[in-house]
C-alpha cells in the first residue's frame, strides 16, 4: 500500500478571524466575511488543508440552537468554495468553560482529530485566531500559532505577553504573508544549518534583531564573523542555544535566580552571563571567564539551531557600531555578499535587542536594557543592580557610549522646545506618539500612533534607518519614558545620539 507523507493544514477561529465578531451569529444573513479574507485565502493556493475550529459558548448557554451555528458555519464555507477556497473540515465546540469538556480552546482535541483522520504533520501546521486561547492551542501540538489584530486581538494584546512561539499579524493577509515566507524559508534552513556546520556564517531572524551566526565551538568560524563585522576583538558574542538542554555545553553552573528566569522567559529576549565552561573557546567569551546565552524566540533561530546541532554564537548582523538590522534586507544593505546566507523571518518583533544580566556578583546585574522589561524580571527574582562598564574593556561592550551611530547627528529634545533653535535648518522628527498639532518638520516618522513601548520598540531601528536616508540636517527625538521597554529604547537613543538638551 502507498502511503503519502504527512500534510501541513492551517487551522482558522471563526469569528474574529475569517469573519467580522458580531457576537452571536444566527444567520448566513449576520456572516460579514473580512475584506481580505477571501484573497488572503487565495493565495494559499492549495498548499494547505484548511479547517476552522471555532468555539460557540452559545449552545451552551441556550443562546444559539446547533442548527442556527450549523447554518452559519456551512454558508461561510460555501461562500468560500464558491471562490474556489476549500475546508476540509469544520468543527465546533458548543460547550460552556463551566461544562469542562475536551474540546474547548486551549485543548487541541479537535487538532489531534484532524490529524489522526486527514494524517497531518502538526509541526509544519499553523493556528490562526484573535483570542490567546487559539495559538496556545497551536503550541500544545507543536503547531506553530499567528496572533490576529483583528476580532478582538488588539483587546487581548496584552495577554501574550513574551509568550513563547508566537507571531503577530495585523490581518489575515499580513498572517498568510509570514506562513509563505516561512514556507519558502523552511526549505532553506537544512542549508543554512549546513553552511554552519561546515564553518560558514549565516544571518538569521530572532525576535529582537537579525543576528550573524557561527557554530560557537569553531574559533575559525567565529572569526570571520568578527571580521566581516568589523567588530573588536574585546566585544564578546551572545551564544544562542535551542533550549535548556544545550545549557551544559556552555556554562559550568546555573544559579538557581537564573533557572527561574529562563524557565519563565526562555525562549525570549534575555540573555544571561554565567561561568563558562573551560571549552567555550576564548574568541567568544572575549577571554572572559564568562559566556552569555540566550534562546531566541523566533522558529526559523530554533530550527536553524536544532538542525546545525551546535550552539551558534551570533553578534546582531550590522557592521560594528551601527544599526541592528530587523529585517533581512537591512542585513543584506550593510553586509551584503559577506555573509554566506541570509535567511528571511519578515521584520523582527521585539526590535532591541535582549537584555543582559550577569550572575557574577552577589546579586544580579542588568548589564544592557533590552527587550524585556527589567520590571518583569525583577518582579520574578527581587532587585537587580546596575551595570555598569565604559571602560575600554567594558563589561558588557554594547554598553560603549556611542554605539548606535547614524551618519545624522540625533539631538534628543528634553522639553520639545528645541525646533526654534534650528529654523533655518532640514529637520527630521522621531515622534513617540502621534502628534496632537501640526508640525513643521520636513519628516516626521512615529514609533507608536496609540504611544505604545512594544511596537515602538519595534519600529526603533528601521525609523532611525529611514530618516537617515533623507539626508536631513538633524533628527531631534521625543524623549521616553524610561519604564518598561522605553529604558531600552531611551539607552539606544542616547547612544545614538550626539547630545540630550
Ligand atoms: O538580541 C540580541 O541580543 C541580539 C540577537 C542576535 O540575539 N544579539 C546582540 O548581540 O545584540 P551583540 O553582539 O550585538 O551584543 C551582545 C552584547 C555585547 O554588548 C557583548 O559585549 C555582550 O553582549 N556580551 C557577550 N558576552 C558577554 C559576557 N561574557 N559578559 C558580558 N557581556 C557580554
Ligand atoms: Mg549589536
């Protein structure tokens, strides 16, 4: 008997997600279908199986009649077929949260159903939906799960928090976006994982920022990465592992605040110093006595690492002292035919780069602000101490005053009363938030229309990188808020910066 391999399929919530949340829907009459859903759809051209799993409290409650939600789920997927879209399944949950049923959302019952019939590899299967309930329900099968701004997404934003294997899209067209090019990526990685083995240097996506990777145990490797960087030879590399496990390949002790952390935001934003091993190779540590490890949350950094199976050092794939790149093609701008690939995530997420705690001391030291907030980690293990080392050994050489240097001079303006003094002069704005009042810049760019620290956070470098392409006499910059996210951002600006006023 032949047997075909297992087939990827792309699980979609209903409501929210394929058609507008209208609260109950009774009738095809109350479906209205996104304005992309249909050509985002389209696009996927058969190369998945698609089935909804949709959750309908209503039956439960005696609000809605199976028949009405019967109704509705069959003129959604009619509509779409008629477009030449086809599920291969739809399947409800009628229940309530109090009847304790299996099939209720985050529990993939129905994931493991479909799989077991329409013999599914749920590794290469997506999630999609608006509630946090949906792409967790993803994770407990390996799948991976797609965030949706739209439904009630931006609501439950903030219950995603650093949350592990997670994307964000704003809409189902940016989601279907992200599944092709990890579709088209995924073939490349054995590549990828391959040029690494045989010593080569590879830019990959992480959550922060695009790192340039060597396998961490070849100095020779390692090296070149230094070269083509332009990087110092007292400036260490993060060591990036796929998980805990390959913790005893690199660091002779784990304390137990740094268990903590990592098993709380492992895979995530943080790295942590520790006493290395003795055959972590000097070039990486900067003959430290130290190694910094982190588990980037980005799938394409996890399976590059998983497949090379060695742990891979990566500095941020820019020319030293300039831009962290966060997207693939800043990567190629700056380093273009010196690396040996380039694998392609989309524009990173966080957007700064992690946060650095060494455990060398008594207690803790926050050696780089970065893209988690020191309030969450010392919410978790109590205070933490301030680095800090602008020496010309510096602890932690990111730290250099000056390190993020566009060719335009960036002013930081304390009190907004700056623009008078440069009149006569091309001037750039770097807005937090958009601005209430007309403004007479001859750009402006904005890192958060709502003043959100995550998405500016975001948006930092590639703002930065834009305005310093227009050739302007001056970026003058908001000053933060230096809580949360805003401490990293306020630490890249003022070391991107010639003077704060
Ligand atoms: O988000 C990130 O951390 C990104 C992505 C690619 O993972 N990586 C990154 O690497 O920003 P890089 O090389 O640009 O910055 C690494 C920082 C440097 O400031 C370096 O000095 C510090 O980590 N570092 C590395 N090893 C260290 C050690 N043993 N002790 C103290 N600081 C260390
Ligand atoms: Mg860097």
């Amino acid at each position: 008997m032949e047997t075909s391999p297992p087939k990827p399929a792309i699980f979609f919530d209903r409501d929210g997600t394929l058609v507008e949340d209208r609260g109950h829907l009774r009738s095809p009459s109350d479906v209205v279908f996104f304005r992309d859903t249909l050509p985002a759809l389209q696009r996927l051209k058969g190369r998945y199986l698609l089935f909804i799993v949709t959750h309908q409290s209503g039956i439960g409650l005696g609000l809605l009649s199976p028949e009405q939600v019967e109704a509705v789920n069959q003129h959604v997927v009619d509509a779409l077929a008629q477009a030449g879209v086809t599920f291969s399944g739809v399947y409800t949950c009628p229940h309530t949260r109090e009847q304790g049923c299996q099939c209720i959302k985050p529990n993939p019952h129905f994931l493991l159903k479909a799989a077991a019939e329409f013999n599914l590899d749920l590794s290469r299967c997506f999630v999609l939906g608006d509630h946090p309930h949906d792409v967790e329900m993803g994770r407990n099968v390996g799948a991976q799960g797609i965030f949706l701004l739209t439904g009630h997404g931006q609501k439950h934003l903030g219950e995603l928090v650093e949350r592990p294997g997670v994307m964000v899209a704003r809409n189902l067209d940016e989601a279907v976006t992200s599944i092709l090019r990890e579709d088209l990526q995924r073939d490349q990685i054995p590549q990828a994982a391959e040029i690494v083995r045989q010593g080569g240097i590879v830019a990959f996506p992480t959550e922060t920022v695009y790192g340039l990777g060597a396998d961490a145990f070849s100095p020779l490797a390692v090296a070149r990465i230094f070269e083509v960087k332009k990087r110092p030879f007292f400036d260490p590399l993060i060591v990036h592992i796929a998980s805990q496990d390959d913790l005893k390949k690199l660091a002779k002790d784990v304390p137990p605040k740094a268990k903590r952390l990592m098993d709380r935001f492992w895979p995530g934003p943080l790295t942590l110093v520790l006493l290395k091993r003795e055959d972590v190779p000097d070039l990486v540590t900067a003959g430290l006595p130290t190694v910094a490890i982190r588990v980037p949350n980005h799938p394409m950094a996890l399976k590059l690492i998983e497949t090379a199976q060695c742990p891979i050092a990566a500095p941020s794939a820019n020319l030293f002292g300039h831009l962290s790149p966060t997207t693939a093609e800043h990567v190629r701008e700056q380093l273009g035919d010196h690396v040996d690939f380039i694998l392609d995530g989309g524009p990173c997420r966080v957007g700064v780069e992690s946060t650095i705690l060494s455990f060398m001391g008594e207690t803790p030291r926050l050696l780089r602000p970065g893209g988690l907030a020191l309030e969450e980690i010392e919410s978790l293990i109590g205070p933490v101490g301030m680095g800090s080392g602008t020496d010309d050994r510096p602890l932690s050489p990111g730290m250099l005053p000056r390190h993020y240097a566009p060719r335009t001079p960036i002013v930081i303006d304390q009190n907004g009363k700056l623009l008078q003094a440069y009149s006569n002069k091309k001037v750039g704005w770097l807005a937090f938030r958009e601005p209430a009042r007309s403004h007479p810049f001859h750009h402006i760019e904005i890192l958060s229309k709502k003043g959100d620290l995550r998405e500016a956070a975001a948006n930092l470098f590639a703002a930065i990188r834009r305005l310093d392409g227009l050739h302007l006499d001056l970026i003058l910059v908001d000053s933060i808020p230096e809580v949360g996210l805003g401490r990293a951002i306020m630490d890249r600006l003022r070391r991107a910066s010639q003077e704060e006023i």
